[in-house]
C-alpha cells in the first residue's frame, strides 16, 4: 500500500519470535480494520517477501504484492457475505465500501467482485 496511512505500517517477521502486526497509531479504526487485513494478507500470501526492504534497496516494483495484498483484505473484510452488492441493487460501490470497512481509494476494486 502507498500513502501517508500507512507510512508506518508494517508486518514484522523473525524464525523466533511470533508474527507481528504494527500499526500506526493515528489510525482511526476504519482505517485501522484494513490496513491490518492488509498486512495480514501480506503474512500469507507473501511469507519470504520483504516489501519494506525491496522498496528502500531495490527497484524491484511491488505494485502486484501490494495490490495481492488489498485484493486480500477486500475479501477479508467481506466474508461471509457472497454476492454482497448483488443482494441490493440500490446499493452503490460506495455504500458497500461504506458498509464493509473499505477505503475510498479501494472503491474500483470492489467492482471485481460484482
């Protein structure tokens, strides 16, 4: 993910120690409910992958992990809830994003879904 929300977000992973989440603490909770399904999508589908170290000493794109991961999220956030936009259809792309905890600027991703 790009943008001043998550400048410090990050997982955090060690053979050692347990798998760690840390978030920026200026989150509001909306905020805070995606950025960690984010990251989360991060620990699974990309468990070798450090995207803080290929963007500061690479110039490997992680526009594909990055967009893994928000994929990731949207589903998260959405479970349990098939064909969510389908079951309304006075319900615009926003008032699901609204509804399920999605980020305005991840609004046209919802349209994958419909």
């Amino acid at each position: 993910m790009t943008g001043d929300h998550y400048a410090e977000d990050t997982s955090q992973r060690s053979a050692t120690a347990p798998t760690l989440i840390v978030l920026n603490q200026e989150l509001d909770e909306f905020w805070a409910r995606f950025v960690c399904a984010h990251e989360l999508g991060h620990i699974i589908l990309h468990p070798h992958v450090n995207t803080a170290f290929l963007l500061r000493s690479t110039l490997f794109s992680v526009d594909k992990i990055e967009k893994q991961a928000n994929r990731f999220a949207i589903e998260l956030l959405t479970v349990g809830s098939s064909c969510w936009c389908q079951q309304d259809d006075s319900m615009t792309v926003r008032e699901c994003a609204a509804r399920y905890g999605i980020p305005r600027e991840f609004e046209e991703l919802l349209a994958f879904y419909q």
